[in-house]
C-alpha cells in the first residue's frame, strides 16, 4: 500500500494508506471527506465542552440578551425547559450569553469530557508521527462516541437549534463563520504532489511510479487557491541537527586556534635556557628529593 502523508498548508493532518491504481479523483474526495470529517469532530468536542458547562443552547432570538432584556421582551426557553440533562442540573451562567447555563450533574459532566477526550485521540494529528493511517471509519467511530456521550446525558435529545445536534443530522450552518473558511468543498479539492497539480483523471501510479511500498507528502487545496509552498529540503528536525553539529565543530576550531597560540611555550626550542643546560650536558638530568 501507498502511504500518504496529507497536509494542509505546511501542517499535517493524517496519514491515509491507498494503491497506485487508485483514480486521483476518488483519492481527492476521499481525502477531503476525511479531512472535513475530523473538522465536524473538533467543532463538536468544542460544543460539547460548552455543554457540559453550561448547558443546551439558547434559542436564536434570545442569544446574547441580558436577563434583563429577556424579561423585558417576554422570551423563553421553552427548549430548556424540556432537555433537562440526567441527574438534573446546576446553575453556571454562560458569560458570553450562548447557552441556558443549566450545568450537567459532575457524573455526567465526566462522560461528556471523556468522550471529548476519546474523540480527540482517534482523529489527533499525533498519529502522523505515530504513523497510524486514518479512515473514515475513524472519523465515523469518534461521531458515534460524542453522539452515545450525549444521548446517555440528554435522552430526549437536544434542542433541533443546539449546534451539536445540527451537526450529528449534518444539517449545521456554518455561514459567516470561521470554520466555513476550513471546510473544503469535495467538488473544488486539489491534491499536490512535488509541487505539481495532480491530475484527476489519471491513476496515482501514473505519477509516483507503481511502487506500493512508497510514502509521498500530499498536499489539499482548493480550485480557488494557488499552488501550496514546497516542501523543505529538509525537515525542521534534520536542520536542528545540522546546526547543532556545525556550532560543536566551529568550538572545536576555536580551542584548536587557542591551544595553537601559545602551545609552543611548552616546546623544548621556546626556552631560552635550553642551549646552556645542553652545552653543561644538564639536557637530561632528573632531580630527586629524599627528606
């Protein structure tokens, strides 16, 4: 199998195990179904983190308002009022105005950030240099996880405008959000290999050759960005190294040029009582003291 180093930008993001027969077109859509499948994970882990704290989502006209201005205009939650999680809940009012401050129970605060913590390990980017390809049954695995977390705390579901269920039915809406300018559109996916477009209607092994023992470094974009920057020459760690042994071997020249300076002290030639100790036959005469 051919493994694929994907990154985005200079980042990496998974590793992915394929064949040289594989259609770069196939390859490229399920790349980026993969890639926007770990971005859902994380922005539900997020939510989910808010949730535990702070309970369901408010509805959309009552986002932001004081409790004042609630009262004022004669709002409620009458979504809040139904998802009640289990075990009950304490007060902790969300400070930027989001959700109903309902806090889960600490029990079922744990299996909220458990499962947070779980779903974050199956699509980390440390698995790249775990080198543990990724699928998209991984990704599916860690929605599954988030999702039975959620049902076992809230088992009549969350409210249908609470961001985490919009995103369980795949019905969020990400518009005018900083997650839309992450997610790529499976329909505009490039893939770059050695700074060259890969062309979609041709076979992997059409371009790296028919060795199934290869790894390459893929690279996402989308139609409406330019070629991503090359890759180094050489890797940041390989660099360290380099330089590392370049200072050690430049101290060294130093206490070379150093100990050369003055080295000729100890030379025979550089005394200046040497020629009379000769003529006296005193070149090699040794001294010992008895008491």
């Amino acid at each position: 199998m051919v493994l694929l180093q994907v990154k985005r930008g200079d980042e990496n993001q998974f590793l992915y195990d394929t064949s040289v027969y594989v259609n770069v077109h196939d390859l490229a859509l399920e790349l980026a179904n993969i890639y926007n499948g770990r971005l859902k994970v994380s922005r539900i882990c997020s939510e989910i983190e808010q949730l535990a704290e702070h309970g369901t989502m408010l509805p959309p006209d009552m986002l932001g308002l004081t409790d004042e201005q609630v009262e004022e205009l004669h709002l409620t939650d009458e979504w809040g009022e139904k998802c009640i999680p289990s075990g009950g809940w304490t007060n902790n009012p969300d400070p930027v105005g989001r959700r109903n401050g309902r806090q889960p129970q600490e029990k079922m605060q744990d299996i909220l950030q458990n499962a947070v913590s779980d779903a974050k390990v199956l699509i980390s980017r440390k698995l790249v240099d775990q080198g543990q390809p990724m699928t998209q049954k991984n990704v599916e695995e860690a929605v599954d996880l988030l999702r039975g977390a959620v049902m076992i705390v809230y088992p009549m579901q969350l409210p249908p405008h609470d961001p985490i269920r919009m995103e369980f039915t795949n019905t969020e809406d990400l518009t005018g959000t900083q997650a839309s300018l992450e997610v790529i559109e499976p329909s505009k996916v490039q893939l770059w290999f050695a700074g060259k477009q890969m062309l979609p209607d041709r076979k992997l092994g059409e371009i790296i050759g028919n060795n199934e023992k290869t790894k390459i470094i893929i690279k996402l974009t989308t139609t409406s960005e330019g070629a991503p920057g090359r890759e180094p020459v050489m890797s940041e760690e390989t660099r360290k190294q380099l330089m590392m042994q370049a200072y050690r071997r430049q101290e060294e020249l130093k206490k070379l040029e150093q100990d050369d300076d003055d080295q000729y002290l100890n030379s025979s030639w550089s005394d200046s009582r040497s020629l009379k100790r000769h003529v006296h036959g005193l070149d090699d005469v040794k001294f010992k003291f008895t008491k």
